[in-house]
C-alpha cells in the first residue's frame, strides 16, 4: 500500500506566525501538488513540481520537493487569517497504462487574527 | 480557471431514496474521478473512470455506482440512501496535458435523515 504522510494533521497559529507542513512517503513520484480547500469547496491546485529538488515560490508560500522526490514541504511566511484551510498534498504514481494520485491525510490549518 | 460542475450542491433526503448526484465538466477531459470527504478530513477516491464506457471501483468500498456514457458527464447513483452516506461527495477530472492535476467541482453535500 502506497502511503502519503502528511503532518501537521492540524496547526493552529496566530497571524504573522511562519509554518511549514510536511508530506513524505516511501515512494517516487514523478510529480507531486499541494492543493489548498475552503469549507464546503473542492480542492484548488497551488502548485506542482516535478524535479528532485525543485522550489517553487507563490507569494508567502514557498514549496520544496526532495531530492529523491519522495517528500515535500509547504512552508508560508507570515501567515494571514486568509490562509485558513485544509492544505493537501498529493503524489502521482504510475498504475499500469496511468497514473494515479496518492492523497496525503491533510493539514487543517487555522490563522487568528 | 476549472469548467467542471456539480449538482445539487446540497440535496438532504430521508432513508430509502434513490439518488443522482450529477457532474459535468466541459474541458473535455477523459479522466473523472469520486471522491467521499468528512468535512476537513482526507479524501476517499471510491469511482473513477478513464474514458467512455470504463468504470472502476476506488480505495474506498462504496455503495454507490457511476456511469461513463459521456465524455463530459460522470453521474454518481445512491439506488437506497442509508444515513451512514451522509457525507461531502467531490467529483474532479484530469486530462493529457495537466500533468496529472485534478480539477475539482464545488461539490454535494448529502445528508441522510
């Protein structure tokens, strides 16, 4: 069973403070994303990165992929009250003819003001 | 931005009933995915299908069955609503090209009474 671990599960900080979530798993991806999710919406793409040690920069959030593209991080900086949601990381695998995403557990996030 | 549609985004029924939870997505991708969801929690990929006329079952059991007769319409059928279905029900698409990115609709929130 492919697994894609992701931590925090939940983080609560106040604005203005830094964070970082982690996915990581034991297997290669040939890409991964990190998806962002509001109440009672589905999912939006924030990014992707294909290449063993890639970054990737969206305004205050800076996303990683390891070297081995087996992990990843979301680090934002100076989190805001508008950053709140669920952050969810996913690895794509080859299935047969396809490919498939992994889904990380999710990282519920809550800025205060 | 995604084309990809879901109705009803709220539907509450009473046990028994038979459902169709609809989505369509006019960005002619071949890739249409179900996914269950408690709200903030992980995702659960219980259909998918990668192209006409095929079907499969995901990761998670479920009671539910889908049809593919349209490229572009990926309907989810409930044949006798049970309280335990009551949950967020996402439907997403991906195609050649996305670099595996799904795209996500609103979603529908079902609750079983």
């Amino acid at each position: 069973t492919q697994l894609l671990e992701q931590s925090p599960q939940f983080l609560s900080i106040q604005e203005g403070e830094n964070l970082t979530v982690y996915c990581n798993s034991s297997s290669v991806f040939s890409s991964l994303q990190w998806y962002r999710q509001e109440p009672g919406e589905g999912p939006v793409l924030l990014v992707t990165v294909v290449t063993g040690g890639e970054v990737k920069k969206l305004k205050r959030l800076t996303f990683q992929f390891g070297d081995a593209r087996k992990d990843s991080s979301l680090h934002i900086t100076a989190a805001q009250p508008g950053d709140t949601g669920l952050y969810l990381c996913a690895g794509a695998v080859e299935a047969g003819n396809n490919r498939k995403l992994i889904w990380g557990l999710g990282t519920s996030l809550a800025v205060n003001p | 931005e995604a084309d990809i549609y879901q109705t009803p985004r709220y539907l509450v029924i009473g046990t028994g009933k038979k459902i169709t939870l609809e989505c369509s997505q006019t960005m002619g991708h071949d890739k249409m995915y179900w996914y269950q969801q408690d709200p903030g929690m992980e995702l659960h990929l219980i259909h998918y299908s990668y192209g006409v006329n095929s079907t499969e079952k995901g990761d998670l059991s479920s009671e539910s069955t889908v049809s593919r007769i349209r490229t572009e319409h990926f309907p989810l059928t409930l044949e006798s609503a049970r309280p335990s279905h009551t949950s967020q029900y996402l439907c997403a698409s991906s195609g050649v090209g996305t670099s595996d990115t799904q795209y996500f609709g609103p979603g529908t929130r079902l609750t079983v009474l």
